[in-house]
C-alpha cells in the first residue's frame, strides 16, 4: 500500500498565491401583489473562489459565483481587491472567465485530468464559509459522475471528478489540484441531502477546450450532430437484442434523427448504434461532448452499427440552437 504524502504544505505555498476570493452584489427584485406599482428590491451578496490562469488578470471560477452579479471583487492572496468584468460564461458546464487590471500575477498551471485517477490524493483551496484561503485534502473517488450524480440542470455538460476532499459554501470556483500543484478540476458542487466528504469538480481538460472560445467570443458555440440519443450501456438486454446489438458493444443509441440534420443527411435513422467518434470510442455522454465541441461545419467520421453490421458515416456538424439553461444551479 502507498503511503499518503507527508505533508501537502509544498503544493499549498505553491498554489496558494493563485486562489482569489471573489465577492459579489447583485440586486434581487421581490414579488409584490400585482395592484402595487413599485417592486421591492433588495440587495444580494455572494462568495466564491477564483484561480489565476494567465500573468495578465485572467481568472478561472464558476459561472454560478458570478450569475447575476452587478459588482464583482477580486481579492488576491496579499489581499489587494480590484474590481473583475466578466470575459465570458457558459453555463452549459458552469464555467466562467472574469478579469482584473493587473500584470504580473502568479498563474496556476493546468493539468491532465484524463491522467488522474480514482484513489490519487487531490488538493482543493478555496474560501469555504468565507475561511479565506483554506487547503482540504483527499483522493479521487469517481470520475465520469452526470446530471443524475448530481442535482444540477439536466441539459448541462457534465462528466465530474468526485472527490472527499472537503468542499463546502464559498469554495466553488477554486482549483481541484494534483499532487504536482497542476489543477486537475474546478471545485463545483456538493452533494446534499446530509452526505459528507461528496465533492464535484469540472475537469480541467473540459475547462481547456473552452477557454479560448470564452476569451475570444465572450461565449460558446456549440456543433451538432442532430440526433438525440441514449447511452447504450443503460439499455436492458431485450432491448439490445431486438436492435442486434452485441452484448459488449458499447455506444450511443439514436432515439431520434431530426429530419434535414447533419446525422440524417448522412444517412442514420432511429435504432442506429454510433460505436466512435473520428475512430475514438464513445458512449451517451462523451458523444455529446465530442459532437457539441468539435467545430461547426467540421466533417467527421462515425462508426455506426445496424443490423449487426458496422459502417462508417461522413457527418458535417451543424449549429446546435440552444436555448438558455431553465435552472442554474447554485452549489457551493
């Protein structure tokens, strides 16, 4: 058995002076009797945490810490406050870019979190309560966690680390690290209902893809395949072998091709079995993410099974048309 590390103090002086605090005020309009003229509004006050990515004020944290918020601060670990605009947000995946006027400042580096897996030891810093600047420590305790791990919008995008780390109020936002001090995650969401040491975070590698289409375009635009699918693995057995599928194969099954779509012009139909993405291996949820970020208009190849035959379709990705999320979730 490998031991725990003896001390965790060199990945927190390293990484510590690249979590922010953010605060932020908004304004919350009260409901009034539909006779009254003037609404009442009060004004609202919330706690995140942060991470710098770039020397020039560019800042990591959760699209939940800064919804809404009319003023945002920044605070740094020297406590120096600057005022934060908001870059750009997707609240799709609960992310959000916000940057400060300063130069200089102390990057965190951002890691693989395809490499790390379930049992590595994991560092998360935050300002949990308003505890600035609070280090927690545990390991990874599943990966791949959903919308249905997670009380969350159900339309997001969303394949989470969990962690036991301690995760509480006021640490979402804050970096999820490995034991080089590269981040691995963005602390999320807890899981409620009285369960202890349940943390989420993003993975970074999902984080990556996006940032430069947030720095760039404020904003994410997301490619389509026009299909809605299931995962296969969740399907019962009757059913695969009605659709002659193979009791190993794995995959997304098309519930429904939207006529005119790119996957129909390609020529699939409800029943199909998308087996790989550009020859990569895909189930329900990694489908959807490889399709929704590859790129507009990008020509790709999927291996499609039907029938108990296997053939590849040439797809050109569409626009996905979205409208925004229903619920925007509030975890820590």
């Amino acid at each position: 058995m490998m031991a725990a590390p003896l001390s965790f103090a060199p990945i927190a002086k390293h990484a510590d002076p690249s979590v922010v605090t953010i605060r932020t005020t908004g304004a919350e309009v009260e409901p009034t009797p539909f006779f009254s003229q003037h609404a009442v509004r009060h004004e609202t006050k919330g706690l995140g945490s942060g991470f710098i990515v770039d020397r020039d004020g560019v800042i990591l944290t959760n699209n939940h810490v800064i919804k809404d918020a009319n003023v945002i601060t920044v605070r740094l670990s020297n406590d120096r406050e600057y005022p934060a605009k908001v870059v750009g947000r997707d609240p799709r995946t609960d992310i959000a870019v916000v940057r400060i006027e300063e130069h200089g400042l102390v990057p965190l580096a951002l890691g693989d979190s395809d490499a790390i897996d379930v049992g590595d030891w994991v560092v998360a810093i935050g300002n949990p309560f308003g505890l600035s600047h609070t280090v927690s420590a545990g390991i990874i305790s599943a990966k791949g966690r959903t919308h249905e791990d997670v009380p969350l919008e159900p339309s997001g995008y969303y394949s989470f680390l969990q962690t036991d780390a301690s995760i509480n109020p006021g640490n979402s936002g804050g970096p999820l690290l490995n034991l080089k001090g590269d981040v691995v995650g963005i602390n999320t969401a807890i899981r409620g209902g009285g369960a202890q040491g349940i943390g989420f975070a993003i993975p970074i590698n999902m984080v990556k893809q996006l940032i430069p289409m947030l720095l760039r375009d404020g904003r994410v635009t997301r490619s389509a395949l026009g299909v809605r699918i299931l995962d296969l693995a969740k399907l019962p057995p009757q059913d695969r072998a009605a659709l002659k599928v193979r009791s190993d194969a794995k995959g997304a099954l098309v519930e429904y091709a939207t006529p005119g779509g790119p996957a129909a012009k390609a020529g699939l139909r409800q029943g199909d079995v998308i087996e790989t993405f550009d020859a990569a291996p895909v189930d329900g949820g990694s489908l959807q993410w490889k399709a929704s970020t590859a790129g507009v208009g990008r020509a790709i190849t999927l291996g499609v099974a039907r029938d108990g035959k296997v053939f590849d379709a040439q797809v050109t990705l569409g626009l996905l048309e979205e409208a925004p999320p229903a619920v925007d979730d509030s975890p820590p």
